[in-house]
C-alpha cells in the first residue's frame, strides 16, 4: 500500500464515522422539531414507577443512608422564582436565586461566544426555559411532617449583589432560611476565590427548637438537551461539537469514570449508587458543572427525568443522615465546579476529574499528547505553532518507519517497467501474474507491505491526536496568524485546503502506481479535490495539523527518493 493509499484510508475512515454519526442524527431518530435526543427518548412508562418518575420534586430522606432517590416531578407547571442575587469573582459571574439558593446563571468570563468578544461571554448555567441548566442544593426532612430547607423554598440575603473587590483573595455569600414554627435554621454560605471556579458551599443547620431534626443534605444539577443547531450537513460532520459527549457523567474509586446520555436517563437509570470519594457532573463541550462532595462522604448518586415541553434530566448526589438534637447544630459541606474543561488543573481540584474530557478508547496517547502540545504552546505562546511543532516531534519519532516505508515506496517505483511487462506477458492469466510478481519481489528483496506497516502504526497517534484538537478547550477560538484567527473555525480564505491540496498531488507524482487499476488511477486524481472541499468546513487546526503532516511526509519522501536514486547512478 503506498502512501496516498495510506492517507486515503485514515481519511475514509474518519469521514465515514463523521457522516455515519451525522446520518443518524438527521435520519435514524425520529422527531421533526425535537432535537436529536429528545427525539430518541422513549415514552416514560405509564406506572411512573419511582425508579423513573416520581410526584414529588424535592428528594426524600430516611435516619440513615437513603435507601431510595425519587426521580424528579412530573407535570409542566411554571416554577416560581425568587429574586437573582449577583455573585462576581475575576473569572466567573453567577446569579443565584433566592427560592432555594440555586445557582441558576453562570457566566464564564474570561471564553467569549464569539471571538474577542468578551462583553459576551459563554453562558453555563441558564434559568431560560429552552436552555435550562441549573445547581441546586438543599435538605430533605427524614420526617414527612417536618420542614427542611430545600432548593424549592425562599432564602433572604442583605445585599444584591457581591463583587470580590480588589485586593480580596475571597468572598463569603450568606442565605438564610428560617421556619419559627419548627425553629429550625438554614444558614446557605457560597464562598468563591480569587481566578477560581470552584465555589464551596455550606448548609449550616441549627436546631433551635423542642424536637430533634434528622434528614440529609443533597446536591443536584438539573438541565435541558441544548437545542440542536443547524450548521447544513457538512458544517455538521464537520463540526466537533456534533460529537463530543452531552450528558450526565459520575466518578467513583470503584467504577472510574462513567457518562450516562440523555437518551438513556429512562433505560439505564442511575439508582441508589453508594459512592465515596466521587463527584457528579453535568457535561458539554469545553465546559461542564460538577458537584464534589467531601472525599470522605459516603452519598448516595442517582438520575431522574422530569416530564414537560422541555423534559428535565437531574443527576444527584445525596448526602449521610444527619441528625440534630434540640439546640444542637450541623454542617453539610460540598464544592461547586462550574467552568472548563482544562486538562492541567483539573486533577487537582478533585480526583478523576481531569476525565471529562473525554478522549475516547485512545485517552492512553491523547493525554501526552495534549501534554506535549501545551508545552510547546508554553515556548511558543502560539496553539498554531505548538501544532507544527507537534507534528514535526511526531515526525521525528516516527522516521525510522517512515523511511522504510518510503525506502520501499522508491524500489517499487523502480519496478513499474519490469512488472508492467509481466501484466503484459501474462494478460489476465491473474495467478501466474501474482506468483511472478512474488518471484519478483523476492529477487530485489522488496516487502510489498513495508509502505503499509508503518503507516498502521501510526494510525492510532492521528485519531489521537485528532481527538485532542477537537476537545481541548485551550484552544478554543486560539489565533494563528494572518488570516488564521481561530483555529477552532474552518479557514476563511481556504488557503489550508489548497495547500493540502497541493501536497495530495505532488504526493501522487512521487509514489508509485505498480499495481493500481484504471479506476483506483482515477479515484487518486480526484481525491486532492474531494478533500480540499471537505477540509474547507474542517476547523483550522485540524487542516493545519493535516497539511503539515503532508508536507513533511513528502519532504523526506522526496529526500529518500532522491538519494535512491542517486546511489542507483553511482
């Protein structure tokens, strides 16, 4: 297999997982108007059985561990909403609603929606009803009868609104929830750092009444399928975000990492999952939410779906019981992550962590990959640069593969005369033409398969690769040079494509036809075209990634060609 086969073949495969997964989305699921997996959901089962459905929306408690998890509300009544409290530190911007102190805006400041565009930066958290995507706490009472503070009910706070000012290295927001007839209190503290997105939480519980009070803390995040957004067909398999993971995910010491898609909430619920030392997340690409609790903190993890226009799936982490006696007092503790997906800090907020972005079956090389390449970007402060130069390592490491596949390549081509005579010689006779040709082969100690081996070794490091440039929120939006001013968005001015393109023909010049019919001649000729209109929709990063490799595969091919020939002279 020569090296335009070779090329060819990773190609193919890539564009037919991305036009098989976008095939599915358009036509495999039903539903005109729903999006994708709205429209793959099944229908909730009419029993509405705990497990799926339950009536009530704030979470039962027992005196012990929780033994079962209700799943969300049914219905599609409108929630009331308290007042929006505005909370600011240097990199985050959140409005938390005083009806159960729920965090229910987020904005990430310092990853604009649109290029350089910070006055509008990326929304997280969103209370609206077709983007909703929330953080909600609370207690659940063990006792039906008795008042807890839930995410449902009203807290008050003394201002509207908090700044960590300067010189502040962090800052302490108080809600507060009383019930005088119970004379039970609810004290909700949210404390945010300076150039953080973690936001650590305390339900501090103080029992000023006769009886005792016993139930548990709970944390929960609660979202809508984000609407689908129509970018026609080859701006959708062309799209990264078309295939990065959108759903629920949880960690534990046991079970690792473990995601769960919104069309699978109903089928293949979490239930009663008792984990210590783990977190709950919410996920999108580049960005996710994650509740972590204590490490130390047996919880019960479980999901729900609630029913309406815009159906709710939740994911919860539910606490030990706690109990406190008549004039005792309680503290629940947990952190919040609200922000992105960033590789090299993400393990040391929480353990696992850093697995939310998903590489796929081939973590294993994505990950020193991705470490490699913000090392480069570290010496060159540049992500298009930290690209070439990756590229250029790979190159180096792989060039004793490459040079005996390009060897072989060069000692093919020499043969094209001699083994177009025996296609002559032997016309269709297709088994005496094959055994000459292996006699053939033989005699010049040629191994028909030294220019495809090394190019299957490095199949793997591309789609690893690949994946790190597609899921690396680093470089988002990141600017090249010139004309190139987000690598995350196809090239303005296709001058990448072309120049593939280029490389893709001059590539075919060198490399040798011996044994190539008519119709795989023609299909070789027209691929520089097909793949100059498919990289025109590609991310700039990719096709820069691609072109490089090309024009360094054929710098040492004609390299090793030449002094073959060369010494062929001599």
């Amino acid at each position: 297999m020569n090296n335009p086969r070779s090329i060819l073949l990773i190609a193919l495969l890539l564009v037919s997982y991305l036009v098989w997964n976008q095939w599915q989305l358009d036509y495999a699921r039903p539903g005109a108007s729903a999006s994708p997996e709205q429209a793959a959901l099944p229908a909730p089962p009419a029993d509405r059985s705990p497990a799926v459905l339950a009536n009530s929306e704030v979470p039962s408690a027992t005196a012990s561990a929780p033994t079962t998890v209700p799943a969300a509300v049914a219905g599609t009544a409108a929630e009331s909403k308290g007042e929006l409290v505005e909370v600011s530190n240097d990199v985050l911007k959140l409005w938390i609603d005083t009806r159960g102190a729920s965090v229910v805006r987020a904005d990430l400041l310092a990853y604009p929606q649109q290029p350089r565009d910070y006055a509008h930066p990326v929304r997280l958290l969103d209370d609206s009803a077709e983007h909703y995507f929330v953080a909600q706490s609370g207690l659940a009472s063990a006792a039906d009868s008795a008042k807890a503070a839930s995410h449902q009910d009203s807290f008050s706070t003394e201002q509207k609104s908090y700044t960590l000012a300067a010189g502040q290295s962090s800052l302490e927001v108080p809600f507060t929830w009383t019930d005088p007839a119970s004379g039970l209190t609810v004290r909700k503290v949210f404390v945010l750092e300076r150039g953080s997105y973690v936001l650590a939480t305390r339900q501090e519980i103080k029992n000023d009444g006769a009886a005792a009070w016993q139930g548990n803390a709970y944390r929960q995040m609660q979202r809508v399928i984000p609407p689908s957004v129509n970018h026609g067909f080859f701006g959708s398999i062309t799209n990264p975000q078309s295939y990065s993971f959108t759903g629920a995910a949880w960690y534990s010491p046991e079970d690792k990492f473990q995601k769960l898609a919104f069309d699978k909430f109903i089928k293949t619920p979490l239930q009663n999952r008792t984990v210590t030392g783990g977190w709950v997340a919410m996920l999108q690409h580049y960005f996710f939410a994650a509740w972590l609790p204590p490490q130390n903190s047996a919880e019960t993890y479980a999901t729900e779906v609630r029913d309406g226009n815009y159906p709710r799936f939740t994911i919860r982490s539910m606490g030990p019981a706690l109990n406190v006696p008549p004039g005792g007092s309680a503290t629940s503790e947990a952190r919040l992550y609200i922000g992105p997906k960033l590789q090299s800090s993400l393990n040391d907020v929480a353990p696992g962590l850093a697995l939310t972005i998903d590489y796929g079956v081939l973590t294993f090389i994505s990950e020193p990959l991705h470490w490699v390449l913000a090392k480069f970007h570290s010496l060159t402060r540049n992500w298009g640069f930290a690209i070439i130069l990756l590229v250029l390592l790979i190159k180096a490491l792989f060039f004793k593969l490459s040079e005996a596949q390009y060897r072989s390549m060069a000692k093919m081509r020499k043969l094209q005369p001699r083994i177009q005579a025996l296609k002559d010689r032997y016309g269709e006779d297709r088994q005496k033409l094959a055994q000459a040709q292996m006699e053939l082969f033989q005699k010049e100690k040629i191994n028909p398969l030294g220019s495809c081996l090394p190019m299957l070794v490095q199949i793997p490091v591309f789609f690893a690769l690949y994946w790190v440039l597609i899921e690396s929120v680093e470089l988002r939006q990141a600017p090249f040079f010139l004309w190139i001013q987000n690598l995350t968005a196809p090239d303005p001015y296709f001058v990448l494509p072309l120049l593939n393109a280029a490389t893709m023909i001059a590539t075919q010049y060198l490399t040798p036809t011996t044994g190539m019919d008519p119709v795989q001649a023609r299909m070789m000729k027209i691929m520089p075209v097909v793949f100059s209109v498919m990289f025109a929709f590609f991310p700039a990063g990719l096709v820069l990634y691609w072109t490089v490799n090309g024009m360094t595969s054929l710098l040492q091919q004609w390299i090793i060609t030449r002094r073959i020939e060369a010494s062929d002279k001599a």
